[in-house]
C-alpha cells in the first residue's frame, strides 16, 4: 500500500492508496513465457518486491520521497512511504507466531508492501484445450486453483480466458469461470488467437454480453492502432445491442482496452477510443518520460475539450495501472510508477484522487463484487458474533479486531477455513479506504461459501463478526445505525448473537457456520 503524508495549510492528513496491478499472467505460454506459482523464488510476489526496490532507488536518486507542489491550488507538501494493507499484515503476523503453516508468509511480504493485488489471467499456454468443454477450461481451473485458496486469495484477482470464436462453447465458459470457478473477469486475446479480423463479430459481441451479466469487466490485448479503433467499435456495437435489449445490464457492461497509449501519445482517435462510456485503459507498455508525456498530454486533451460531459468521469478514471508481467519487468513497471507519483505529476494538474484511480480503485471498482448484491444467498439464519473486551486496569488488551483476526488467522492454520476472496469496504464513498473487510471463506467441512463481514463497531472496544443473509447484505460504504435500510439490517443480524471475549470463545462461536 503506498501512504501519502501531505503537509497543507498548517494541517497533516495521511492517505492510503491500495495498489493493483491489472494486467499479469499466470501458466506457461507456448513462447517459453510462463509463472507457474506466483509465491517461488522470481515469482509474482518477487516482481513485486523488485518493483518496490526499484521504485525506491528512484525516488531516493530523484529527491522525490518528499516534494513540494500545489494541490487544489495551494501550497503543499507530499511524502510518499510503503506500508503493508493492515487486514493482511495482521493474518501473516499471527501466522508467524503460531509456527505452523505458513509461518513464512510474513517474512516474505516485508519485501513487497507496495502492490496490495495483482489481477492474472492465462496465457496462450500450452495445456489449453486439454479439457473439451472450452479451449481455456484447463487454463482457467489453474487459475481458479491459485486465486480462490488461501495464501494467493489476499493477493491475486483470476481472470478467465477463452476464445469468442468457439461460440456457444465461449459463453458457456464465461458462465462457468464466474459461478462455479469464481473467477472475476476475463481476458481476450484476438491477435494470439487468430480472430483479430473478426474482432467486431457476432460471436465476440456474445461473449461481451454474457461477460456483463455477471458483471464481470473485460480486458483486450492489442498490438497497434488498427486493434485499438477496432475493439472501440466493438464495444459500442455491444453497448447499443445492450441498451435495446438488456438495459439492466448496462452498467455492468466493463471492457479494459491494454497497451493503448504507449506509440500512441497524442492520437486523438485513440484516447476518443478509450474516453466512451463502459471503457477502461491499461497503460501497461507505457514508460519512462513517455509515461510523463502522456499524462500531462492525456489531462490537457481531457480537460479542454470538456470530456468529463461523455460519460461524467475525470481524466483518470480511464486509466488504469498494469504491468504486463512477466513480458514486462520491474524497471518497466516502476518506470511508469513513478511518473504518476512524482512531482511532475502533481505539477502539471495531478491530484492524489488521481494517483488513487489509477493505481488501483478503478481496478476495484470493475469487480463484480462491488457491483452486485452481495448476500448469503443459501446460508440463512446463521449466528454473529460480537468481540468485546472490557478494558480492564494494568493490562493492555489487544483490540477486538485483532481479537477476531487471530480467531479466523487461528482456524486457517488448522486447516478449517479458507479465504477465497477479500473486498475492502470503503467509508461513505470510494475515497476512503475502512478498516472493515467483506471475506468469502470456505469450510473443510462442508461445501459453501460464506461471506463475513468483519466491522468494527466501537474502535478497539467491539467488533463484530456477521454472516450476510438476505436481510443484511454487504454495503462497500459501510453502516451507519439510525440509517434506517442500515438499521433494519444490522438488526436482523442481533436477532441470533453470541458474545465473546476470548479467542477460544470467538473460535467456539464461529464452528456453527463452518461445520
């Protein structure tokens, strides 16, 4: 997690940036690339940490760890540092306490506290179609296996793949990757795969569509102009069918256009492609002064012809971070980092809301988490648990967060419960990132998932520990009790609740809803 401390106006304010890298592979490529576990030695995880060093070593030489610039027009000073995502580092930390399974992840992440997620996807790998159901079945069980068990769960976002032109068999696996792999989107390779001529077809507009339904966002590959022009019209082709014929759908309708500025800074008709409604694009390719170009090129094109009017987003709403690992590396990557932190950056129009969309919450808000309702749909009436400890005079209690945190740390070493996902909850709008966590967790007991929210309810004092129901689904802004939508679904999780004060009684009051 990247922290910026800004000094203004005789005031500090810190702000935290979760980061996300959008664009990365996981499986072995017929062209010799391949990550086949992100966690080995020059894994994901490792990129991570060289992009970190590398990013470090230049803000170190630049003088950039702190500078002075304007920020909505007054003086300010910024100081960036890396920070690890609290929810995480408290998970590895007690790992590391209890000696058991992975009891090393917490000396591992010391090395790579700057990239929070990364999303992975195939590659053209060379055991797809392995399985007749698709051609990318057996790329996307690989996917699946990593991105939905724990330790990877906390790290990777998996996107499916698949071919458009294998028709039915395409919408199908789209379909299957999002409700019974639990992936989160997906990825199109039309040069690899040999439909870069039928990119605006009828089959490829099918897969779109099927895609939009789960709300999942959609990631192109693209090798020049040609591809870029061509993916545009397709997606508004798709928008308009969309709109005449499935109008519900229409927000979840989410296509990320890769590689698009770098050869491209100035082309007009390539940022119009990009600036339309449902798109998104991925600056992985994009580099070094040329990444500092586009912004500042980008922003001023943006903002003189009064762009926001398209679709009512700012300029970096747009874009978002991604690397291209492992066929790009770490100089790549921070090369690009840095021009969106640096002062430059700030100097020309940039704004720390800006370096948030871009480095991760546009990311996080394609997710279909984030768009959909999210409830327990077959697990009713299970019990909550509130975490109390009552301060008592001497002793310095750990909070009950903490609390709750080693009870679930404590049933993952065991081999319990498993984290499939983790959501982060924001407070009151997308601005700022909560304490609180949405998790999806599965039992070695019995197969269902279960989604639990873990909330503070007094800071320190109590938390609380709830299983979403139908009655109470999860809100990404948080709660507020005399609400009265919030109020009636906080109280139908009171309705059936334990106390607990102790880890051992958390753990007790956590086995009805996983065995």
């Amino acid at each position: 997690m990247l922290k910026a401390t800004i000094e203004q106006d005789g005031k500090i304010k810190e702000e935290n940036i979760f980061v996300i890298d959008c664009h990365s592979h996981l499986g072995k490529d017929v062209d010799g690339a391949m990550m086949m576990n992100p966690l080995a030695p020059s894994g994901t995880f490792d990129f991570w940490g060289s992009v970190q060093g590398k990013l470090s070593q230049e803000l170190s030489k630049t003088n950039e760890y702190s500078f002075s610039t304007m920020l909505n027009g007054r003086p300010a000073r910024i100081s960036w540092s890396f920070e690890p995502f609290p929810f995480t580092d408290k998970v590895y930390t007690k790992l590391e306490s209890i000696k058991g399974r992975f009891s090393d992840l917490k000396a591992k992440a010391k090395f790579y506290t700057f990239i929070d997620q990364a999303v992975c996807f195939p590659f053209q790998d060379e055991f797809r179609g392995n399985n007749p159901e698709a051609l990318y079945r057996a790329s996307n069980l690989n996917v699946s296996r990593f991105t939905t068990r724990f330790p990877f769960s906390m790290k990777l976002i998996g996107y499916a793949r698949c071919d458009p032109m294998e028709g039915q068999k395409a919408v199908n696996e789209v379909q299957f990757a999002r409700e019974v792999l639990g992936l989160r989107g997906l990825k199109l390779h039309p040069r690899s795969e040999g439909w870069i001529d039928n990119i605006k077809s009828e089959k490829a507009i099918n897969v779109l569509i099927e895609a939009a339904k789960h709300s999942m966002p959609v990631i192109f590959d693209t090798r020049g102009k040609g591809s870029i022009i061509a993916i545009g019209e397709l997606i508004k082709s798709t928008r308009n069918i969309i709109q005449n014929k499935h109008p519900d759908i229409l927000p979840h309708f989410k296509v990320i256009i890769a590689h698009f500025a770098q050869g491209n800074i100035g082309d007009h008709d390539v940022y119009n492609t990009i600036v339309q409604p449902n798109t998104y694009g991925d600056l992985s390719m994009l580099h070094g002064e040329g990444a500092g170009n586009f912004f500042k090129d980008f922003r001023h094109w943006f903002n003189a012809n009064g762009k926001k009017s398209v679709d009512n987003r700012e300029w970096s709403e747009y874009l978002i971070f991604g690397s291209d690992y492992p066929y790009f590396g770490d100089v790549h990557a921070s090369k690009l980092i840095i021009y969106i932190i640096n002062k430059m950056f700030f100097d020309s129009g940039g704004s720390i809301q800006d370096v948030k969309n871009i480095l991760g919450l546009n990311q996080l808000r394609l997710l279909p988490e984030y768009n959909l309702p999210q409830t327990n749909t077959n697990a009713s009436n299970l019990p909550s648990t509130i975490v109390s400890n009552l301060p008592i005079k001497g002793k310095n209690l750990l909070s009950t967060r903490e609390m709750a945190i080693h009870a679930l740390t404590k049933l993952i070493a065991d081999n319990q419960i498993e984290i499939k996902n983790m959501c982060l909850q924001f407070n009151k709008s997308w601005e700022e990132i909560s304490s609180d966590v949405l998790l999806t967790l599965s039992s070695t007991f019995k197969d269902q998932n279960i989604k639990l929210l873990l909330m503070d309810l007094i800071k320190d004092r109590v938390s609380l520990l709830a299983p979403l129901s139908n009655k109470f689904a999860w809100n990404k802004f948080g709660y507020k009790y005399f609400n009265p939508e919030d109020r009636s679904g906080l109280d139908s999780i009171f309705t059936q609740t334990f106390l607990a004060l102790t880890q051992d009684k958390i753990i007790e009051c956590l086995s009805p809803i996983f065995s």
